[in-house]
C-alpha cells in the first residue's frame, strides 16, 4: 500500500474519533494527517510527509486548538429575548401586587409582579427588573432597595 493511502486512511480515523471525542485535538491531527497523504500523493519522499505531518500537528496543537477553544468559550456578546429584559428598568402603570399589575419596559408593556410577594408597588414607581417569568417580569421598586 502507498504511504499517502495510508495516511488517508489515518486521517480519516482521527476524523471518526474527533467526531465521537469532540475534543479538537484528534480533528487537528487529521487534517495534519490530510495534508501529509496529499503531499504524498504528489510523490514527495516518506521523510517529507512525515515533516509536513508534525509540522501540521504542532502547528494546530500549539496554535490553531487554543485559539479555537478561547472562542468556544466566549459567552454570547449579546443577551436576546426575555435575558435581555433582566436588569433593565421599568415603570409600573397599575399597582403590582401579588395578584399581578402592568408595567412598561423598555417601551413594552409586560405583565408584573412583585419578585417581594408581600410587597405592594404603586402605579408610576420606578422598579428593577430581577426576573422574567414566562411573560411576567418580576419587579423590585428602586426607592425600596436598600442601601
């Protein structure tokens, strides 16, 4: 069998690993792996596939994976949805109570409710938004935080 097969045949094992590990490592070594068996394929020497194979290896270990993996790890730049709600400030149209009230957010109007069930907010208080419940945000007044 000719050395480029076979390096085929390794690459895509440590594609097949890669994919059942997802650890970066192997898939990096398989491309390592690709690019050796096309150098071989052009008919270059053992000794140079080999080179190209550790020089790729290094090349994707040392600084393709963590470049990668500092990325992978990032958080989402930006908040959407209901997280993007939490933190904000609101401004209470009706009085929210336990039994619910309306409150303006950034210029919608959302169900509320009090995140202190014992509190009572009056209408036109301005309050924190601590959570979202489903479609109801819960609210903490901002001249009540202690402080």
């Amino acid at each position: 069998m000719e050395a480029w097969i076979a390096w085929l045949l390794v690459a895509a094992l440590l594609g097949i690993a890669e994919l059942l590990t997802l650890t970066l490592a192997l898939g990096l070594l398989a491309v390592a792996a690709l690019a050796a068996g096309l150098t071989g394929a052009l008919g270059l020497p053992l000794g140079v596939q080999v080179a190209v194979f550790a020089i790729g290896a290094v090349a994707g270990l040392v600084v393709v994976r963590p470049v990668a993996n500092r990325h992978i790890r990032q958080p989402p730049a930006l908040r959407s949805g209901t997280a993007a709600l939490v933190g904000r400030e609101a401004l209470t149209l009706t009085e929210v109570s336990r039994a619910g009230g309306r409150a303006r957010i950034g210029g919608e109007e959302w169900t509320a409710r009090p995140y202190d069930p014992d509190l009572v907010i009056p209408a036109g208080t301005p309050a924190d938004v601590l959570a979202i419940e489903g479609a109801t945000a819960l609210l903490y007044p901002l001249q009540e935080r202690p402080g």
